[in-house]
C-alpha cells in the first residue's frame, strides 16, 4: 500500500488511482450513518473537491471512526473505487482508519450557514470551511502569478525594509517604531521626545511602501519588484482598507509612464488568466456565494479584461466626459478633484465598456515624486481602472531631474533631509524610470468576487482589531 496521497493528487489523477490502495489524512466535514456503514467525508486543504468515505460497520476501530464530529483530524487507507454518487468520480472504500485529533461539542464550524462576521472572530479556524480554503488557495495562486510574471519580463525581487525613516507617500499616516518607555519619555532641551536615545537613534516607522528602495535598485539592476507587507495608519473601517496589506511594485529604468502602463495591462491579464486556468473550481464556487458581489457571469467580466485593449485617455478627458454624461454623480467631476469610484466605474462599465487607464493628473492630488509636465500643472500618473471595481493599480513616471524634485519638495514643505540618499540617486547616474503599486488584497478581492477586504486576508488588521 502506498503512502499518503494528497486529495489534489488524487482527483487530478482519479483514473489511474482506481482499484489501488492509498492512505488519505485530513479533516472531517461531515459523518453520516446508517446501520452497517458510515459515509466520511473528508478535505485536506489541497483542493476545493472533499472525499468520501464508505466505512463499513465490521471495520477495526469503526466505532470512534463513526462516532467522529466535523472538524476531527482522521487518517484513513482505503480503496480508491468509481463512485455511484452525484458530483464526484471516485470514493475511497475504507480498510482501516485512525483518529488523530478528535473535536468537542463546541467547534464553531459546522454544516449550517456561518457569517463572515463571525468567521473573522474565529480566524484561526475559518480557512477550514469550504470558502476560505477557495480564497487562499487563489491568494496563492495570485503570489504565483506574480513572481512568476516579473521573473519572465526579467525583474528581480527586492525584499524592502519594513522599517523606515522617511514617510514614502507624503501622507503621514504611519504607524511609529520606538523601544522607548512610553511612561518615561526621553526629553530634549525644547522639551520634544528625544529620539536620539531611541534605538535607532532616530523617529522612524513602519513602511507606508518600497518604491523609494525599490527606485534605488531599479538604478542599478535595471528591473526590480517589491512585493511585502505595508502599513498605512488611516483610521478607516470600509471594506477596502487594512492598515497592514500586501504591495506588489515594479520599478524600470530608462521607462516612461507609457512604459509601465502598458506593464500594468499585462500583469493584470497575465494574473486574471493564471486564475481562471488554475483556480477555475475555486472560482466557480465563490461565484456562487451569496457573500460575494459578483455571480457566474464575473467569469465573462474576468475573461474581457483579460482579452480586452486598455483604452488610455488623460484626467482632463476624463473629467470632460464625466461632465458631459448626464450622469448624477454624488462627487463633484470639477477639474482638480480626485477621481472617485464612481466617476472610475462609470467610465469602464458605462462609457468605454473595457480597462481603462488614466493619465496626467493635477500635481496638486498626487505624490511629491512624480514627474512634471511642461504643462506645470499635472504629473505623469496613472491609474488603471477596470469593470466592476474601478482603481486596481496606481502609478507615474518618477521625476528623475534633481532641481525639480527639490522644488517640488519645497513647495510641498518636505523636511529633505531625510530623504538625501533618494536625492543622490538624481546627482549620481539618473534616467527616466517608472513604476506602480498594487495591492494585493485589492487584486485578490477582484478576481474572488469578495466584498470585503477582510476576507481576503489571514487575519485582518484594522482600528481596534489586532487578534490572532
């Protein structure tokens, strides 16, 4: 008899396992008997399909194996044989069979509907459920797509510092870094906390992004991604913000904003394609939960962007569109203003019908970093929009000449002190480059169809939320 067989391994390969003996380990979903047989199923985690099991009552051990409640961890050989059930090709006719660890009366899961709200209290076990297993099954999927996206275009992975002395975004939303004794605070002579003796000497924080080390590396390497966690202290509870998330950002010398747009595009399509071939029972299961915005037809959405030509029109084509629609929007479409998710879908789902990318924005709504315009008024930004969501990735062209990036930081009142060796990098050797970020979650909440951020991540960070 063969040694374990993973249930992925098993169905993939269902016909040439048929009539062998094979051992199967992993938790218990269901038990249901009768007289002179239990039927066990069982998932291990591997893949969205369960196995049943056809235990028969002259079995050894048969009474802890029917007496098992969901949850319990079981091992079990058995023979793999056609099943005569609906919705599964093979069952395993047990021989013999353990159980590892069984469960109590209280295991929170069990067959009946559970609310996400509740799931996200019992964190820890949540991933057992049908629902969940699908989403970090895609999650990992997505990673995959990823890496192995970048590595074909030639980028290398950059592992950026978490921890950081400069504010990357501008925004100030950071969380801070001390050792220091919050009840015996060291003072300086302006009665200010001296960081000095702090242990690194200086005020620092978590990482808001990796683009500015990115930048660094991109000017030596050529091509560099960055793809960590990031922090970001907004004191928000929607449903699209974590204050700690996952970043994937490209950064390509001697590149213009065009450049990374046209990256931009691909990546999305590479990775929407990469699920639908190796994910399609995850999401074809998702797609029918009622705790996602999307149905069957997200598919058909997933397969446009990904066969679809972004269209690429300016900020200013844009605002002039949103006026000129008749649409009644609760945000003003004033020039100047930010784009919200409502002008951003009504322009992929209603006007163009198809990704849209954004370009040119006012300097005024944008990161201090970006490239100019001779127009003196907008930067080299984009955002790429797609159906259903609106804003997926965000980008620009970095200013790569040095005077204007310092009157840039002048105007902006940026102490530059922290930032000199990003400045070094336009005395030292500067050409054109250019990047964009992405956030996983984002991207991970897109191709699921979940409506919540928190459902998309192991164990969600947010105000007044840091269990597990």
């Amino acid at each position: 008899m063969s040694g374990r067989v993973l249930l992925k391994e098993l169905f993939n390969n269902a016909q040439s396992y048929i009539d062998q003996e094979v051992v199967v380990k992993g938790w218990v979903r269901s038990v249901r008997n009768s007289k002179a047989f239990s039927f066990i199923v069982v998932n291990d985690g591997t893949c969205q399909d369960s196995l049943q099991i056809v235990a028969d009552a002259n079995l050894p051990n048969y009474s802890a194996l029917s007496s098992m409640l969901t949850g319990a961890s079981v091992s079990i050989s058995g023979k793999v044989v056609p099943s005569q059930g609906k919705g599964q090709t093979i069952e395993l006719q047990a021989i013999n069979g353990e159980v590892i660890g069984n469960v109590d009366d209280s295991y929170p899961l069990q067959k009946k509907g559970t609310s996400l709200e509740h799931l996200r209290d019992i964190a820890h076990l949540r991933v057992r459920t049908n629902l969940f297993g699908a989403i970090f099954r895609v999650r990992h999927a997505l990673a995959q797509a990823t890496h192995r996206f970048f590595d074909e275009k030639g980028f290398f992975y950059l592992n950026s510092p978490i921890i950081t002395a400069v504010d990357g975004e501008g925004a100030g939303e950071m969380f801070k870094v001390s050792t220091l004794d919050p009840n015996k605070l060291p003072k300086n002579d302006k009665g200010e906390v001296d960081f000095t003796k702090d242990y690194y000497g200086k005020e620092v924080s978590l990482a808001v992004t990796g683009q500015l080390e990115a930048e660094c590396h991109a000017l030596g390497l050529g091509a560099v991604y960055t793809f960590g966690p990031t922090f970001r202290s907004e004191n928000s509870n929607t449903k699209r913000h974590l204050s700690e998330f996952w970043m994937i950002e490209p950064e390509v010398s001697f590149a213009t904003l065009e450049d990374v747009a046209d990256l931009a595009a691909d990546y999305v399509k590479y990775m929407i394609d990469y699920a639908l071939t190796n994910c399609q029972k995850e999401l074809d299961f998702l797609f029918n939960m009622p705790f996602t915005d999307v149905d069957k037809t997200h598919f058909e959405t997933l397969k446009h962007v990904r066969d679809s030509k972004f269209i690429k029109i300016t900020y200013t084509e844009a605002v002039e569109i949103l006026n000129n629609c008749g649409e009644k929007f609760e945000f003003p479409t004033a020039w100047g203003n930010e784009l919200q998710t409502e002008h951003e879908k009504y322009l992929t789902d209603k006007h163009f019908k198809a990704p849209v990318i954004v370009t040119d924005y006012p300097k005024d709504v944008k990161a201090f970093y970006m490239k100019l315009n001779d127009d003196g008024k907008t930067v080299r930004a984009m955002d790429v929009l797609v159906p259903g969501i609106g804003e997926l990735i965000g980008g620009s062209q970095r200013e790569e000449d040095l005077t204007k990036l310092e009157n840039r930081m002048d105007q902006m009142g940026m102490d530059k002190s922290g930032y000199w060796w990003y400045l070094e990098l336009r005395k030292f050797g500067s050409v054109p480059h250019a990047g964009f970020g992405l956030g996983f979650e984002r991207a991970i909440m897109y191709i699921t169809g979940m409506s919540n951020i928190r459902d998309v991540i192991a164990f969600p960070r947010t105000p007044n939320n840091c269990d597990f």
